[in-house]
C-alpha cells in the first residue's frame, strides 16, 4: 500500500510535475506569473499545454474542461477531447495553449442577473494559473474564471482574484511604510472548516423533501435528539468511519489538505477541516471537497446532506472560514507576537481588520445570506445575524490601553494546573475562545462563523477582502504623507479603537440581551433574513468601495443582487411547492387512512361488547379528523399565497412577500403535518422519521 507522501497530489500538476516536465526557461516564467502576477506569454503556455496534455494521458485522461464557478453556486464543466483527425485516418493527440488558456462555454444559460440576454451566448473562461490542473476521473480539469463577452464577470472566482489583487496592494503599501521592502506580495489565506450530515440512501429516497430541497420540510422532534452531547467527538461509526477513510484518500489525491474529521453535535453531523492555503485555492479545493463527499457517501449507500438546516431541532451545518492575511515569505500580518502591544505592524493590521468588519458588517452578512442559512442563523448553534467581533482579553487589554494613553503591564503567563503530577504542564492561552461569535480573533486569524454549509466560500472572502483593502488604503494614505510617521500611526490607532469599539464583543452572542445592547445601544444591523440584507449591496457606500477597488463594477454588483434575491425565492417556491404536494398526496390521505381504520375497530369493539365506551380510539379519530381538516385549510393558504407571489412587481417584492407570508404559511402546514405524525401509527406514516433519519447509520 502506498504511503500518503508517495499518492499525495497524485493527480495535480502542480509544482513538483511543473518542475519535471517543464524547461527550465519555460518553468521559470510561469512561476513568475503565479507568483508575482506577470503576463503569460503564449510560447509558455504552449509549452505547458503539451507538458499538460502528455502528463494527463499518462494518467489515464483522454478529456479536458475549463472547470470554473458560476453564479449557481456549485460549479460547471464542458468536455473535450484530446483527439485529432490525423491523414492517414487515425487521430493524434493535441491541445494547445489557445486551448489551454480560453475556452467558450454558453453564457446565456448560466445566471447573468441580466448582464446577458438569452440570444447573446459567447462567453468565456479564461485560465487561472495560480490554481493547479487536476485530473477527476478521466478528464483533466482547468481551474478558470468565467466571463461575458463584454468582459463581465459571470463567476465568484473573477471577483475573489480581484479582492485578493486589492488586498495585495494596500497591504504591500503598508509593509513599505514599515520598512519591508522585499515583500513582493501579500496573500490571504482561508482553511474553511466542513459540516454536514449522512443519512442512508434507502430512507432519503423515500423522502421528497430531501431530494427536491436537501431538507426535510417535516418532521416530529424524536424523543432523542442532541440533547445528551454525546455524539460530539464521540466514536466514529465503522460505516462513517469507512467513508471518511475513503473520502480523505481522494481528496488528497486532489491535493486537498484534509486534516481534521469528527462527529459534530447534532446525530449523523459530522466535520472535515484542511490546512489552511491561499484564498482562491482554498476556495477551488472547498468546492471539490463537498463535491467528492457527495460522490463518495453514494458509495457507501449513503447521503451527504449540505444544506445549512436539514433537521428542525437539532444544529444544522456551517462552514467556519478562518482567514489571515500574510507575505510571500510566510510573515503572518495578523500574528501579535510576544508583545502585541509594542507591534505597531500587527495593531495597525489588527485595527484595519476592526475597522473593515464594522464599516462593511452589512456585506459581511450579505455574503452569507441564502434562504437555508436564514433557519441557521441565530440558532444556538450559529451566531447571530449581528456582525461583532471577539478579540479575548488580552487583545481587548491592550486596545483598551492604547485608547487612554495608560501603560499595558502585559499578560502574565498561566499554567495549567491540572491535579495530577504525572500529565505534563503547558501554559494556558492567553485568551479562550468564543464559538457565538460571529468574528472571533482565534491568536493569528479572525475565524468568520457565519457562512452556510453549502455556500462557496468565494463570496465571504470577496468581501473580507475588499473591506480590509479599503482600511489599509485609508491608512497608507495618511500615513504616506504623515510629517511624523510614528506620531501619526499612534494617532490613527488610536482613533480606530475610538470610532469602531462599538463592534467588538467578547460575551454570550446567543445571549437575547446582546441582541437588544446590540442593535439598541450600539447601533449594529440587525438583518435576520436575505430579503432584509441584500438589497444593501446596492447602497452607495458599499458600490463606492467594491468599484473603486475594481473588484465590482455597478452592473455586476446589480446582477448579483437580482440573481441572489432571485436564488432565494425560487428555493422558497420549490419548498413551499414540496409541502403542499407531500401534504395533499401523501400525509392528509396516510391520516385519513389510519383515522378511519381506527374508527372501524371502534366500531368493532362496540359491536363485541356494547357497554364499552372506546374512549380511546374516538379521541385520536377525534383530534386526527380535526388535523386533517387543518392540514387541508392550511395546504390551501399556502397555495394562495403562491398565486399571490404572482402579482409582485419585481424580485424584491416578491421575496418580502415570501418572507412575510409564505414562510409563515409554510410553517403553520408543517405545524400541524408534526402534530398528525405523533398520532398517526408508524406503519401508516410515508415517510422515514427523524429518528429513523438521525440514527439509522452505524
């Protein structure tokens, strides 16, 4: 059996097969591409086609596609051949640079938010090479940005290279204010941790609200759920055990750095973390992870459920996006070092971060927001749709000082005292951690809790991005013209700390009061759906500042709010859509079937014995007649809700309207769906329980 070092990255051209395939001239100019963002010349990627091209069919791939990222959320592939006719009737193998770094698929039928219209069909995708070839099953696939053919931006990878560009930029003007002169570029990096939840095949397949929505629209609360924390960390399963066993083999085969795996909180939730590595690769290998885990849970007979809240009553799943910002020679900016308080570089980083989050919190929220991660948020084990942020105290200690001019003596170093001689003594941290926060410093990274299992990390990091570009631009412009750098630094920290402590909070985030100090004392947003946020991507402030840095233009910044306001009403549909048919066709004829069989053996025990009164059985075909007329009433309601949306002028309209009546509507069915499900006899029920559901894989 081969060892992991020897089958990692098997099937990536990545660096170890540049170098051994690649001319030295040829290798060399590339590198300086992917590392310093020089243009590639079209000799070169000749070169790297053909190395490419005979390195894939060496193992084993006879296709090739531009593998990119549409507004879709998931991501696209159109494949080619390698075959060319060749005279004597046979064909040859061939690729080459052209088709290495453009290819042209149809535009019109990918998400546009009206930047193309149905008849206009050329777009492109265009090359990334600062993200490796990788091969996936027998096609070589090409990571690469997506494009209209007026040049906008159709994908979330185009803007993310973008904001990494912005980021690299003002940062880089930073480090020279400071001194550092041989940083060539600055990079952000993101290890975005992976929650999900298996259930078996048989039982999801009998379950139309998982197929057609990927989470169940009803369901009663089992009699056990999370309450004993006993699945947290506890003993992997054999079955989930053998599926993360394969799962890890084929992700780092891809390269893919999978580090951790553990049972999550809920009952069949469980985590997979990677090493962290730069923002767009991250974002790519992020998007192959949950790909791979739905391929590899189908092996095994099982699901993988992405969706941010497939189980009422127990957590649902997010994806904790630990970012830090750092040079080309592995300087981390966010690291405070032993004396946080005398390093004025990671204050002042520190302190664009604060001012990032606080002054851009609205698209913080905004690049987390679809209708699955609206159940999520806010719930006990999701933040809350606050935006703040937890430094510890520590930190807090140090900001505090340098606000009121007063001497910081340092924290003291605490060990651990643990009771027993024999286990070995460590120091404790010098800050704990704060899971309720939405955007908690974590000793060298902020750890953004907020994003939705399902969502691509593409759009939260666009925006952490950018904000953070945008301070770092505000500073190094007064800084550079500063007469006393070192008087105007203090002064500008100091006054950062002033104007944005607002945001930063280290208590109970799940805590209601916060909520209310929040929005009522400190002025922070408070937007609890996708109807309530998004329409704020159009506000001055925010368009000012993604356009200035070229990350957006205004159109693309339009589009992207129709398509997202767009996603969010279309998903409410089909759910609302999937309830009233499983409750019409389905539940209401199981309840009516199960009441009246109940009410015939009533009335055969009163046939045998006259003087009994059944009071049992009149009673449950008593509140069973009552919940089938209430199913029937509410199944209505929700159908003319849905006509309603009809008469809505535009997608704003119409996602308030699901917000406020359709949503409401929906939960009212499900209510009482729920209720008829505790009543109703298990062999008359259609479909598999949440316990059958939560607690059916070992």
């Amino acid at each position: 059996m081969k060892t992991v070092p020897k089958y990692f990255g098997s099937l990536v051209f990545d660096d170890r097969v540049m170098k051994a395939t690649l001319s030295a001239k040829v290798y060399g100019s590339l590198k300086k591409t992917i590392d310093e963002g020089t243009p590639l010349d079209i000799g070169v990627a000749n070169a790297v086609a053909t190395a490419m091209k005979d390195w894939a069919i060496s193992m084993g791939a006879t296709h090739y596609t531009h593998w990119f990222q549409p507004l879709t959320g998931i991501t696209a592939e159109k494949h080619d051949s390698f075959i060319a006719p060749s005279p004597d009737g046979g064909v040859i193998m061939e690729f080459s640079g052209k088709e290495l770094i453009k290819g042209e698929p149809d535009a019109s039928s990918f998400p546009s938010g009206g930047l193309r219209a149905t008849f206009e069909a050329r777009g492109y995708t265009a090359w990334d090479p600062t993200s490796y070839a990788f091969i996936k099953g027998r096609t070589l696939c090409i990571p690469t940005a997506f494009c209209s053919y007026g040049g906008e931006a159709l994908d979330k990878k185009t803007p993310l290279l973008r904001s990494m560009s912005a980021l690299n930029k003002q940062a880089l003007r930073i480090l020279r204010l400071f001194g550092n002169n041989t940083a060539k570029c600055v990079r952000s990096s993101v290890g975005p941790e992976q929650e999900y939840f298996l259930v078996t095949r048989e039982m999801y397949d009998q379950r139309p609200d998982l197929r057609f929505t990927g989470r169940t629209l009803f369901g009663a609360k089992p009699p056990k759920g999370q309450e004993m924390d006993d699945h947290y960390f506890g003993v992997i399963k054999p079955r989930v055990a053998a599926f993360m066993e394969e799962l890890n083999e084929e992700l780092w085969k891809l390269g893919i750095l999978a580090k951790t795996e553990h049972n999550e909180v809920a009952p069949a939730q469980h985590e997979l973390a990677p090493i962290y590595t730069t923002t767009n690769i991250a974002t790519d290998h992020n998007q192959l992870t949950m790909e791979i885990m739905q391929k590899i849970a189908a092996k095994h007979g099982l699901v993988c459920l992405l969706h941010e809240k497939p189980f009422a009553g127990v957590n649902g799943s997010g994806k904790h996006n630990n970012w830090s910002i750092a040079t080309d020679a592995g300087q981390n900016l966010l690291s405070p070092g032993d004396t946080p308080y005398e390093n004025a570089q990671f204050l002042l980083f520190l302190c664009a971060v604060i001012k990032a989050v606080d002054d851009y919190q609205d698209l913080l929220r905004i690049s987390v927001a679809t209708a699955g991660n609206d159940h999520r948020l806010g719930a006990n084990e999701a933040p809350p749709a606050v935006v703040s942020i937890f430094l510890g105290d520590e930190l807090n200690a140090v900001l505090q000082a340098i606000e009121t001019d007063t001497p910081y003596a340092g924290a003291e170093k605490t060990q651990m005292k643990l009771g027993v001689d024999v286990l070995p003594k460590f120091n404790r941290d010098a800050t704990d951690r704060n899971r309720t926060s939405p955007f908690a410093f974590t000793g060298n990274k902020f750890e953004f809790r907020m994003l939705g299992s399902s969502n691509s990390i593409a759009c939260a990091n666009i925006m952490l991005n950018s904000a953070v570009a945008e301070s770092l631009k505000i500073y190094a412009d007064r800084l550079e013209g500063a007469e006393d750098f070192a008087a105007a630094l203090h002064g500008m920290i100091q006054k950062t700390i002033r104007d944005h402590k607002h945001i930063i909070f280290n208590g109970n985030g799940y805590d209601d009061s916060w909520i209310k100090e929040a929005t009522e004392s400190r002025g922070l947003l408070n937007y609890r759906t996708t109807p309530d946020c998004m329409p704020h991507l159009l506000d001055k402030k925010n368009v000012d500042m993604l356009t200035s840095h070229g990350v957006y233009s205004q159109a693309e910044l339009r589009s992207r709010c129709d398509i997202m306001l767009e996603n969010y009403c279309k998903t409410v549909i089909i759910e609302a859509s999937t309830m009233v048919t499983m409750a019409k066709t389905q539940i209401a004829p199981a309840v009516e079937g199960y009441t009246a069989e109940v009410a015939k053996g009533a009335a055969a025990k009163k046939a045998l014995d006259t003087s009994l009164a059944c009071s049992y059985e009149l009673g449950v075909v008593k509140k069973l007649s009552a919940l089938t007329d209430r199913i029937a009433g509410k199944v209505e309601e929700l159908e003319d809700t849905l006509l309603y949306l009809q008469k809505a002028e535009d997608v704003m309209a119409q996602s308030a309207m699901i917000r406020d009546s359709v949503l409401v509507k929906m939960g009212e069915l499900r209510v009482a769906c729920d209720e008829a499900e505790t009543l109703t006899a298990k062999n008359w029920w259609p479909y598999p329980s949440y316990a059958d559901l939560l607690f059916s894989v070992q």
